[in-house]
C-alpha cells in the first residue's frame, strides 16, 4: 500500500463455499436474473472452456460460479474492482455503478473517515445502493481499509499496537491475538468488513523500510509466520477478512526503496527469498486466511522483468501452485511509481489480471480511476479467447464468493 497514505494517525473458487447443486439454485433463486446476461457467443465460449459441463462426472458449479454466469461484461469486470474517492460522502457517480452491479468494494482512507458515526452512515448508504434490484450481485460490498496498528491506522482505535510491538512484548502470541480481535471489532462497529492486514514482510535492518514504521512483527521469519497468523486468525473469527502483504515480501527493501514512489528491485536469492520472506505466507495459507497481496517489487530469483503483481510466474507459479493459495489475490495501489513503466491504469489492469490478480486495488481516490480499469479488463475480456475468459470469470467467482463468506458477519 502506499506509504504516504498509510501513515494517518487518525485519522481452484474459494474453499468457503463447497456447495453443491442446491446451493447454486438458491443463489441464483436469491439473485433472480434481474442483470443483463452475457451474449450468446460469450455464453458459448464459456460452455466451451467448461467442457465437462454436460459430463454426469463434472463436479457441479458453486453458488458463486453460478451468480458469475448471470452477470453482462461490464458487471464481471467490476467484481475484480476495488474503487476509492475523495471526501467525506460517496460521489453519486459511484452509487450508479455500486446499483448496477459493477463495483466490487471500496477502500477507506482517512479522510473519508469523519466520525465513526458519519462512517457507519456512510457504509450503510453504499450497502443500501448495493441492494437495488437492478444490481444482480447483492452479496456485501467488500469494504476495506490499512488498519494495521501503530502508525498505519485509518480509523481511531484499535490495534494502536504496531507489529513491531507486538513482536517485542512480553507476552507476542496473546498480544497479537488480542490486539487482530480488537482491531476487528473496530471495523466491524462502523461497517468494515476487510482489513489490508497483517504485514508478513521479515525485516532484516533496524530502520529499513518495513521497519522504519514498526510495520514488521520481527526479522525472525518464524516469529512473523506465528504472529501474523494468529493476527489474521483473531480478525476472521470477528468476521473481518484479513490480508497479508506483500507477497513475496519487501523484507529486504532498504529504506529508499519505496514501491509507491519509484521501481524497485530486490535481488534475494530463491533460496532465501523462500526460506525467510515466504516462510509466513505457508502459515497464513494454512490457517486459511482469505486476501493476498501482491508486492510491486521486481524479484530477479523468479521473474527478471515484471514485478511481483504482473508475474503469472509470481501469483500463479509460486502463490498458487507452489504455496497452494485458494483465496483471493489483491493487487497493491495501481497507481504506485513502482509501474511507471507499464503505462497507466488501463494497461496496468489488464497486465495485473493477466498475471492472476483477482482484485485490482485503484487507490488514488478518485473513483474514474476505477472506472477506467474496469473499462479495461471489459475490453480485455471481450477479445480473450475461451481459456482466458474462463479464468477471468472464475476470478470473478473468487470475489464473489469472498463477499457471499462475510454476509451476515
């Protein structure tokens, strides 16, 4: 995330969801078919991606595939958007698009933020929009924040510990657990149900650029894979979905190497690059933690050209495959310096879902930055073959079945 924003004080389809036949009928009873459906030859593409479709052995589609099938190009493109705006209410531009299907989340900096009171208010207009029957996506909007404790908070509150002192506490397991429960409970009382947090990143010198912020649980790897799952443990038995960041790790970043200003590039060798910054992540895959994101650093050990967050290699080689994540992928600030050489949004979108991000996180706060990526992967989209296509809507499914988990938490 981007640090300058940060630093406020005040300021595979998801394993949740094995339903079978009747589960799918409920959803798509629940949703009706109120949203204009994808046209006949992109239906036709996606029944021949699904080829096992008609085969008696094929395992039955989830309810979130199912609520996928029914959505038109634009609504299947806004499920993997994460939106942001200026001020303190919600421009009635984004309240159109929350109504017709096409946003998937928002996410909260301080300065949206007010009172807690006028926060709550906020959330319950942007649910409120998001249950207009012309919207045929009604599971929760994913609503998120950095609420990380310490110097990284957006809200008031809980956790005011930061990693680093948690790390150093006396008593780090049940600090961490109390201080991931807390911060939940936090969100959960103005309407938030996604927090940026925990940071898994390792850090290795005193004052370097994870640890200059007390963002860092420690520069022991296996003190960072046990703080941060039980972290992201205590958030998800709150119903707030927890994320860890940023994978593979920013560790090693010296102090100047800041992926939200300039390009970065951390020469790590594999062997410990998955030795120590991915360590944490197999502890937190393991207690089934449900968002990831992506680093905007280069890592030369796994791809020597596109950072972390545009590298299939990366997201799907050795997030998915190798690590064996299920969940959702969420990509850093699109509009970091960090791709400064990948274009603007628009190009940036379409190379982050290429690469398997699931969500792209447009954070300039400014909701047509939004817009345009979601325009971008419609585009995308619409010229990719049946393969491509059928990823991009079982990402989609992702999302929706990540906003169909947190219903009622």
């Amino acid at each position: 995330m981007r640090r300058n924003q940060l630093l406020v004080p005040i300021t595979a389809v998801v394993a949740v969801l094995s339903a079978g036949v009747a589960l799918a009928a409920a959803a798509a009873a629940r949703h009706g078919t109120s949203g204009p459906r994808l046209s006949s030859a992109t239906k036709t593409n996606h029944h021949a991606a699904s080829s096992g479709a008609t085969n008696a052995n094929a395992p039955a589609p989830t309810a979130a595939q199912a609520v996928a099938a029914n959505l038109n190009v634009s609504q299947l493109a806004g499920q993997r958007v994460i939106y942001s705006y200026t001020g303190l209410n919600p421009p009635a531009g984004l309240l159109t698009l929350i109504r017709r299907g096409e946003v998937a989340g928002i996410i909260f900096f301080s300065g949206n933020v007010g009172t807690e009171a006028h926060l709550a208010a906020v959330v319950k207009k942007l649910q409120n929009a998001n249950a207009a029957a012309t919207n045929p996506v009604r599971e929760p909007l994913l609503l998120m924040t950095d609420q990380e404790g310490g110097q990284v908070r957006r809200l008031p509150g809980e956790p005011v510990l930061s990693a680093k002192q948690i790390g150093l506490s006396a008593h780090p397991w049940a600090t961490a657990t109390r201080e991931g429960r807390l911060g939940a409970d936090n969100l959960r009382g103005v309407g938030l149900n996604v927090n940026l947090a925990p940071v898994l990143d390792v850090f290795r010198k005193q004052g370097d650029f994870i640890d200059q912020f007390g963002r860092s649980f420690s520069n022991n790897p296996g003190k960072v894979a046990k703080l941060g799952s039980l972290f992201a443990t205590a958030e998800q038995q709150q119903g707030i979905a927890a994320t860890v960041k940023h994978f593979p790790g920013l560790g090693a970043a010296t102090r100047t190497q800041n992926t939200d200003e300039r390009p970065v590039t951390l020469n790590v060798p594999l062997d410990r690059l998955r030795s120590i910054d991915e360590l944490p992540y197999k502890s937190a895959i393991a207690a089934k933690v449900k968002l990831t994101m992506v680093s905007w650093a280069v890592y030369p050990a796994l791809d020597t050209k596109n950072p972390a967050g545009l590298s299939s290699t990366i997201v799907q080689g050795e997030l998915r495959k190798r690590l064996g994540f299920t969940g959702v992928t969420i990509t850093d600030a699109l509009e970091a310096g960090a791709l400064k050489n990948f274009g603007g949004t628009a190009n940036r979108a379409k190379l982050a879902a290429r690469a398997g991000m699931d969500l792209l996180l447009c954070a300039s706060r400014n909701f047509r930055q939004g817009n345009t990526a979601r325009n971008a992967l419609r585009s995308d989209f619409l010229v990719s073959n049946a393969t491509d296509q059928a990823a991009f809507k079982a990402a989609a499914a992702r999302v929706i079945a990540l906003r169909t988990s947190l219903a009622g938490q």
